[in-house]
C-alpha cells in the first residue's frame, strides 16, 4: 500500500519568507509525527498529533513554527519568517496508534535550504 | 550528557565483515528498544526492536539489550554493500503515549565496501 508520502521533496527559500510542508499519512493512521534532522543534531521531535486530542507542540523551536492537521489526515508543518538556522531535512512519520510498539512509518522528507 | 550516546562513525568495513553498532542510554526507565535504517536521502525504517532486555534475530540481523549496563547492539553478520546506510537507536519507556517520546541516538553512518 501507499506509504506517508511529503511535499515538496526540496525547498530553496530565501530568509525571511514563510514555507508550507506537506504530509500525507498512511491511510487510517491515527498518529503522525514532525522532526528536524540536521547533521550532527540527530532526529529532533517537533509536533506530535493524535486522533482529535490536543496537538503536542513541546518540540517546536519557536512561535515562527506551526503544524495542523486537518480531517485527521493531512498536515501541514508551516515556518514562517525563515532563518538559515532552519534549513534541514523535515521528516514526517505517521504509526497506527501512540502505543510505543507502534511503528513509526517516515516518509522521505522535505530538504528545506534557506538562502 | 545526553540521554541517548551513539558514536556517528563514519564505520567502513569490507564486505562479508561482521558490524557491531552501539548505543549507551542513561534513562533507566526505557523499556523499548529500535533500531532503525535510514538511506540516503530517504526517511528511516524499522529495521528492529526489543522489549526489555534480551536478544532477537532476524535473518542476519541481531539485536541485545543489556540493561544492567544501559547497552544496546546491533550485529549485522556476513555485511552486504547493501547494508550502507546509517543506523539510528531510538528507545522510548512503554505503554500508551510513549511512542511520541522516542529518544534518538545520532545514528551510525556504515559504509560496506566490495
């Protein structure tokens, strides 16, 4: 079956200008996941929604950053007023449930550069 | 210190080798083990996991958690070129909600060579 699926795969965007990220969950999915990877950082969590429940925003780096999800389906990881500090690679991941042995299932991710 | 130690390499080995990745956790409440497999410019997949401590196989993969040490392996035996991608532990306590607390190593970046 269809994996998670991001749009776009690559972002060139210049310093001050806001970005849309785009994430496709595996279908009846009902948790989904945004991180940051960075070289030398590792994965770092940023938001963390789970069925109708309030969305966990502990992991998000600043009020520039913002996620929704909408239907319980597709989110958007939305930077607004972008920095070179956040070009990385966004990963989205999506599991069955919030159980930990729910796999969380990546998808390719967006490589975000920001000029 | 962090709560999740991974060295992140680069590890070369030739081909046929037997690699050993490592983890070192400082948390003693993690009960769930993963290792993942991340390709190049891709996202990572499950490769592993465990529960508490012990050993599991899977084909030439073999994971071992030794909790007592805070210490957890991935062996990979007779390595393929096509093992080359980075390995990343991530661990998590267990039950519902932890999933969205996965703690991350850095990931081994391993490059098996022909």
């Amino acid at each position: 079956g269809a994996g998670v699926s991001q749009s776009p795969s690559n972002k060139v965007t210049e310093k001050g200008k806001d970005v849309e990220l785009r994430c496709d969950p595996i279908s009846g999915h009902t948790a989904l996941y945004w991180y940051r990877q960075s070289l030398g950082q590792g994965l770092e969590f940023l938001i963390y929604f789970q069925g109708n429940s309030a969305p966990d925003k502990s992991g998000l780096p600043s009020d520039r950053f913002s996620a929704e999800r909408t239907g319980g389906s597709v989110s958007t990881l939305t930077i607004q007023r972008t920095q070179q500090e956040d070009s990385a690679v966004y990963l989205c991941a999506s599991s069955r449930a919030a159980e930990s042995t729910d796999t969380q299932y990546f998808g390719p991710g967006t490589r975000l550069t920001v000029l | 210190q962090k709560e999740v130690e991974q060295d992140p390499g680069p590890l070369s080995v030739p081909e046929g080798a037997i690699v050993s990745l490592n983890c070192t956790y400082s948390n003693s409440a993690f009960q769930y083990f993963m290792w993942y497999r991340q390709y190049s410019r891709k996202g990572p997949e499950l490769l592993m996991y465990t529960y508490s401590s012990g050993n599991k196989e899977d084909g030439r993969f073999t994971a071992q958690v030794d909790k007592s040490s805070k210490y957890i392996s991935l062996f990979i035996r007779d390595s393929q070129p096509s093992d080359s991608a980075t390995y990343l532990c991530a661990m998590s306590g267990f039950g519902a909600g932890n999933n969205r607390k996965l703690i991350w190593g850095l990931g081994t970046s391993l490059a098996v060579n022909p």
